[in-house]
C-alpha cells in the first residue's frame, strides 16, 4: 500500500464494486468533469485514508475519466498543475501523434 492510498482490500470487495457501479449509473455512465464515456473510473471526493467511513458512500464519490480522475488527484495531493506551455507542448504532441497511431493501426 502506497503512503498516499487507502488499503486495497477496500477496492477488492463486492461492497465496493456495488458502489462503483451504482455511481457510475447514477452519473449516467460518463465523467462528472468533462462528460466524456468510455473507461471511467470512481473517485472519492474524501479520501478513504482519511475518511474511511464514507468509502462506500454514494455521496461522495463521483465518476471520471481517467485524464480527470488524474488531474483531481493530483491537485488533492498537491502536485503542482502543468505549466500552461508544457500543457500545450504535451496537447500538440499527442494530437501529432494521433494520426500515425491510428495508421498503425490500420495497417
């Protein structure tokens, strides 16, 4: 287990499948953020180290993607955000990259 992570055993139970399905259904099966479908993934609002006793609460997790999902953490835990130029640098890379990846593909 992680310093930052609660106990996997929480994230291997049926209780906790249960409630990452209901949120997903509730959410209508795409990210509360920015709305896109596709892999999505549960978030505690309030984390589980902390607040072991809303780890199944309905109420406080939300569905994201898993770019949002990331982004959230990481502003929970600290990690200062992308600088806006790296952030563009990063964007303009992978939209360049898209198209030879989707020939890979295709080929």
């Amino acid at each position: 287990m992680g310093v930052n992570r609660a106990p996997s055993s929480i994230y291997r139970s049926p209780r906790w499948q249960a409630a990452r399905l209901e949120a997903k259904r509730r959410d209508d099966w795409k990210c509360t953020e920015c709305g896109s479908r596709g892999r999505l993934e549960v978030h505690h609002v309030q984390r589980v180290k902390t607040h072991p006793q809303l780890a199944y609460d309905l109420a406080n997790l939300k569905t994201l993607c898993p770019a949002c999902h990331g982004r959230i953490t990481a502003i929970e835990t600290g990690i200062a955000p992308l600088d806006p130029s790296r952030a563009a640098w990063r964007d303009l890379v992978r939209a360049t990259a898209q198209p030879l990846q989707k020939e890979a593909c295709n080929a």
